[in-house]
C-alpha cells in the first residue's frame, strides 16, 4: 500500500485536485512540512504520495530494482484515489518522474520544482563525482546512496541562508535510493517534452548546489516556457524559509489559469 498524505477539499474555486511527487531519497514528509497545510488553506485539495519502499509505502520489489516506470506507476495509483485528474507537482528526480507521467496520462497542469532536466541525470552525477569521489563512491558499492545527501546536505540539499536546524532536520530524514530509477532510468531513459501537452511552471533556486540554474532553463526551453528562479534558495525549495513563496507562485499561476 502507498503512503499518501491528504489534505483538504476540492472547492469550486479550484476543482483539481494537487498531487505532489518528492525526489530522490525523500518522500511525500517534504511536502507535509508546509507545502500541503498551505494549498489546503488556500482551498485546494492538496496529497503528496511517497514512492514504493519509501516513507510508509510499502514495495513488493527491493528497492534497487525499482525504476522510474513504477514511480510513474505509483502516482497514478494514487492519482486515481483523488477528485478526478490531479495538477501534479515533482521535485527533483519527482519532477523527472512527473515528466515522464505527462507523457502517459492527462492533467490540468504540471510544475516542476528544482527538476531533473529532460537531458537527465548525468551532468548532476559527474559533478557529484568530481566533487566528492569517495562519499560517492563509497555511496554507490555499499547501496548507501543517501550519504550523498546526509554527509553534504548543504552542499547537494540547501543553501548557504538556511538555518542549521532545518539542514540536520532534512538530512535525518533521507533514505536510500534504487540506484536503477535514480542513475540508469533518470541517465538513459529520458522524457520526451514533445509528448507533454499540459501548461508547465518550472521554478529553481538560484543556490541550488544539484541542479544548475542554466539546467532549470533547459527544462523551462523544453516545455515552451520561460524559467522562474529564487533567490537565497537551494535545492530542498519546500522546507527553506523561502518556500512561501514558491507555494504563493504556485498557487498564482494555478489561480491565472482557472486551476
């Protein structure tokens, strides 16, 4: 059985359900920090949902054969327990994930948060790899890929502005990643922008130390939109202190269109 964390009601105001997707080593927690309480109070119905053998979610797989297929898979089990198609929102490997969902299955609108580029993974993993050769190493061989994250979670997970406290906190909370849907599928089995025909926002964090400002663009290029970035934000954009305005963004882009 999935995790899915639930909040609010659908409303006249805004008919479509929200359905966030977290990224690699997190799960649906990151939302539940502020992002769903915000949305509900703004009268959406707002569910984050955490990937098979994440948070509370069961798997009927070991983690390292889980591929970006099944994630697709679990968001749209738990697209299909909402108030009709969702709007749906993906950080990071969740925004690659989402990507790969639109190709497949229709929705209002998508919003790509501190996304992997349609270009995939590489590029990040190469940089990681110059950078820190043995954690990664290390990380890899002994399937203890999170201690990328725990061991320089303000390097690859926050920026230079965000209190310690918040920093410790999230770290604590990253868990292992299938080396297969993180590195193999988000490497070579990439999104096809072309296929996408919902309305896309695509927003970064101008610290982000994992995903490039100039990648965040490359993801906005390939939807026909233009990239949003925020300052004094690094890659974790829904638990920093600047993550009310990226969820008031959200939702005045949602309101813009009707949503």
């Amino acid at each position: 059985m999935l995790e899915v964390i639930d909040k609010g009601h659908v409303t006249e105001a805004h008919p479509s359900p929200l359905l966030f997707v977290h990224g690699g080593c997190h799960a649906a927690w990151c939302w539940d920090e502020h992002f769903l309480d915000h949305f509900a109070s703004h009268g959406f119905r707002a569910a984050a949902v955490s990937f098979r053998a994440h948070g509370g979610s069961d798997s009927d797989k070991p983690l390292n054969r889980l591929s970006v297929a099944d994630y697709v898979d679990d968001v749209r089990t738990a697209a299909e327990g909402l108030d009709g198609d969702p709007i749906v929102v993906g950080h990071s490997l969740g925004g690659f994930t989402v990507q790969h969902y639109l190709q497949r299955y229709d929705a209002p609108a998508g919003v790509l948060l501190a996304s992997l580029p349609p270009q995939g993974v590489l590029r990040c993993a190469l940089r990681l790899w110059r950078k820190h050769p043995l954690i990664t190493m290390r990380a890899n061989t002994f399937g203890e890929n999170k201690e990328v994250f725990t061991r320089r979670p303000r390097e690859v997970l926050f920026c230079d502005y965000t209190p310690q406290a918040i920093v410790d906190a999230g770290a604590a909370r990253c868990e292992n990643e299938s080396l297969r849907a993180a590195f193999v599928d988000a490497g070579f089995r990439l999104p096809k922008a072309t296929r996408v025909s919902a309305p896309m926002l695509v927003l970064g964090g101008e610290d982000d130390g994992s995903i490039t400002n100039a990648e965040v663009r490359a993801t906005a290029r390939a939807y026909d939109t233009t990239a949003e970035l925020f300052p004094r934000m690094g890659h974790n954009m829904m638990v920093e202190p600047g993550w009310r305005d990226v969820a008031e963004r959200i939702c005045g882009w949602l309101m813009d269109r009707g949503l």
